[in-house]
C-alpha cells in the first residue's frame, strides 16, 4: 500500500477477529492492509514442542456457531472430531467419581427446555438454583461451557445459549490446533488480494480530512478510508484510539490458568471438577495434535489463583487423571490466560458489551465486543460486522467522524 492509499482499509491485529475483517473486507475489493505486531493468530495460535501442538489452552469450535458458519461461507477447511464423552468421571472431595448418566440426562431434559430469553437479565447461579438434581452437574457443564467459574456473575441467557450450542451441537478439537483456523483466514485474506504485515505495531490512529491516519512505531503513516482495531484487549484498543470512548468500568476479563501437556500413549477419559473449577481433556487423540503414540492433554483451572499453587493443583489433577510423572514428554504452564477480555454484566447481557462501531469508518472488533457469540465466535461475528463496515466506508461520499 502506498502512503497516500487512502481507500485502503487498515486492520490492527491479526487474530482471528482482524482476520476475519480483512477477509471480509478484502473478498467486497477493498484494498486491506493488516498490521500485526508479532507473528500473528493472537490467542488462537498454536505452538509446536518436540513434535506436539499447544493451542493456548484447551480451544474446541463451536458446531453451528457464528464462526462455524463464517469459515463455512469463507470456505476456510478444518477438519477436527467431538471429545469422546463416554467414560467422563468427576472429581468430588478429592476424589473420582463417575458422571452417572441419571443426573446428565436430568440436566440435559431441563436445558432442552430452558429459555434463553426469559432467564435474561438474571445470573446464571439463580438459573442453576432453579433446576432438580445436584447443582454440581449444572455447574460444572457451565464452566465447561463459558469458562466461567463465578456463576453469579454470568448472564443466565448467555450460559443457556452456550450450554445449548455445546451440549446439544456439539464441539469440534481441530486437527492441527487452531493455527489452521488462522492459516485458512490469512490465505483468505491474501487469495483477496489483501497484505499482511508482521513484526509491526501501530502506535495510534488520528483523524484527517477524508479519513483516517494510521501510525506505526517504525515512524511510517498509513491513510485509510476505515481502520478496524482489533488488538484483542480493550485497553489496548482504548490506548490506539486516543480517546475515552466510556468503557471505564467495562466489566471483568475471564481469565483460566493452563496446564498443557504432552504425553506419551495414555487413554483418559475427561475428567472434571465437580466442586472445584478444573478441567482436564485429552484433545489429542481425537484431534491430531501429537506425533504418533504422543496425547495432548490439556489441564484448566477456571479463575487463577497464584501461579505456584495452581501449577500445583493443575498436576494433582492430571495425576489422579492417571498422568504420571513419567509420562510427561512437554509440559508448558500459562498461569493467567485470558479467555476473553469481558464478562457482561447479567443485567444486560451480551447486548452491554461496547459496539463495533466507534465513529464512521472505525471499528472494533474483539471477543469483548458486539452482542453475538461467546469468546472465538465473538471475536469472528465482530470481525465479519467490522469488516463488512470498513467494505462500505468512504464510498461515493467523504467520511466525516463523530467520535462519542
Ligand atoms: C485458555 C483459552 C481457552 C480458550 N478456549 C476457547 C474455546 O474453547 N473456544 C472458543 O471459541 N474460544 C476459546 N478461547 C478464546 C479465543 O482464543 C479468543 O476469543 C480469540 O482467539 C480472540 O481473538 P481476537 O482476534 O479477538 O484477539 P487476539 O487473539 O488477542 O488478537 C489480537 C491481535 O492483535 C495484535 N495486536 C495488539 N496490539 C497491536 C498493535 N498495537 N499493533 C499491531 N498488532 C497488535 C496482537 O499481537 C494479536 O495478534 C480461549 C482462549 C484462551 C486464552
């Protein structure tokens, strides 16, 4: 792009939000530059060790989600497999436990029926509360759901939504981890004739007559007729915008501590916490992560604590998984993910979190922001909304900017 490209669109950041914009506005013949400060795929990207691939973090799609479908009409290929369910076991007092299928097909029955829409505006504790059967089940599918551990403060309409999507649809452990959503979205981008610029960082966006200036740390300036600020987090993207667009006391992130780890030839069955907020499955197989006779196993906490008494907590678990010492080939410990970087206020649900669109021709997009689809299925329905924006933005008239 030259200096003076001012119909371009200008993307910040290339995790699966800013790619999906640059696809999006790249395949309706805008000219997209993307810029991204490190190697690209943000928290979707997935890491090689000694043959085995880490996400970050245990990732599985969404079936019939937004992102699902986005991939579908973008004709972006994966190819992944549903977790085994059979044999999962809890943890109890310490202990394992079988999940009996009684009180899981009691939980399913009742949220076959449940009402996203009438149980908005109230916390998914009360809805839990307000079901037969043990509230361990119930909650623990809906940390398993959300990533959400305090469920007093989770809107009871999005658990519902996510539960329902998860339970009832079904979830995908992608072969090749989550860099092949990142790939496929990137050749998207360039088959578009779109570029994408790594290694370089944007230090702020500035309005200018007709439209916008983008700024990089390396001293050069981009115009654009529309920029989309998909820096993941909104603090970083308060920080490139240079204004105070209100999100001061915008909520809290979720946040989970990881355990990720390779193993050699194990079979477990999934085991979750029943009382306590942990997560351990193997994702590979069935996903095809490891090299042959290797596991991928990822271990979770919901909500960290300190990083050394969770790392403690997290190998407690997978040993009474039946991981051993002695089976660990790779182990990598993220002590303070975040999962996504807004937890709406139950009051008013997804429809709280901030809007794509900050003034004409800029945008956000972000797993914190629109009001549809839960963490990547967020982060990809605001990248299309952003995207498709930024398609139209400074055509056939001249932006003006009406900044809130
Ligand atoms: C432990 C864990 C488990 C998860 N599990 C799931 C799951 O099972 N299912 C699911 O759907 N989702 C899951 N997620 C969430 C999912 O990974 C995220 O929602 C999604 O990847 C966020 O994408 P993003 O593009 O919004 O942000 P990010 O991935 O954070 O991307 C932001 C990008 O912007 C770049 N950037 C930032 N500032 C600048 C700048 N100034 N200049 C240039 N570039 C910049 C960054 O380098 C980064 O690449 C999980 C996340 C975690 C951490």
């Amino acid at each position: 792009m030259e200096r003076n490209d001012s119909d371009a669109v200008v993307v910040i950041g290339a995790g699966l939000a800013g790619l999906t914009a640059a696809a999006t506005a790249a395949r309706a013949g805008r000219r997209v530059v993307v810029i991204e400060r490190h190697g690209g795929g943000g928290r979707a990207r997935t890491d090689s060790r000694g043959g085995y691939r880490f996400n970050q973090g245990p990732h599985a799609l969404y079936r019939g989600g937004p992102a699902w479908a986005i991939l579908a009409e973008m004709g972006v290929p994966h190819r992944g497999h549903r977790p085994p369910l059979r044999g999962a076991r809890g943890v109890r007092d310490g202990a394992l436990v079988r999940l009996a299928g009684a009180p899981l097909a009691r939980f399913t029955a009742q949220l076959a029926v449940a009402s996203a829409r009438r149980w908005s505006g109230r916390t998914a504790e009360e809805w839990v509360e307000s079901l037969r059967g043990g509230p361990d089940v119930a909650g623990m599918a809906v940390r398993v759901s959300t990533y959400v551990a305090d469920l007093g403060a989770l809107p009871a309409d999005l658990a519902i939504t996510q539960l329902k999507l998860g339970l009832l649809r079904g979830v995908s452990y992608l072969d090749g981890g989550w860099a092949s959503l990142v790939d496929g979205l990137a050749s998207a981008v360039s088959a578009a004739g779109g570029t994408i610029r790594r290694h370089q960082t944007v230090t702020g966006i500035n309005a200018v007559p007709g439209g916008w200036e983008v700024a990089l740390s390396d001293g050069e300036d981009l115009r654009a007729a529309a920029v989309v600020v998909a820096a993941g987090s909104p603090a970083a993207s308060r920080r490139l915008l240079g204004i105070d667009p209100g999100w001061d006391n915008i909520g809290p992130a979720v946040r989970a501590a990881c355990l990720d780890l390779g193993v050699r030839g194990l079979r477990l069955p999934l085991v979750f916490g029943l009382d306590q907020p942990l997560y351990l499955a193997r994702h590979s197989p069935p996903g095809d992560l490891a090299p042959e006779g290797g596991s991928v196993v990822h271990v979770m906490r919901y909500g960290p604590r300190d990083a050394d008494t969770d790392r403690r907590e997290l190998r407690d678990h997978a040993r009474l998984a039946g991981v051993g010492d002695d089976h660990i080939v790779e182990e990598r410990f993220l002590a303070d993910m975040v999962v996504t970087h807004l937890l709406p206020d139950p009051r008013s649900g997804l429809a709280g979190r901030p809007g794509v669109v900050v003034a004409d021709g800029l945008y956000l997009a972000g797993d914190w922001v629109g009001p549809t689809g839960w963490l990547a299925d967020a982060a990809m329905a605001s990248g299309r909304h952003a995207g498709t924006l930024a398609a139209g933005a400074g055509i056939g008239r001249p932006a003006y900017h009406r900044v809130p």
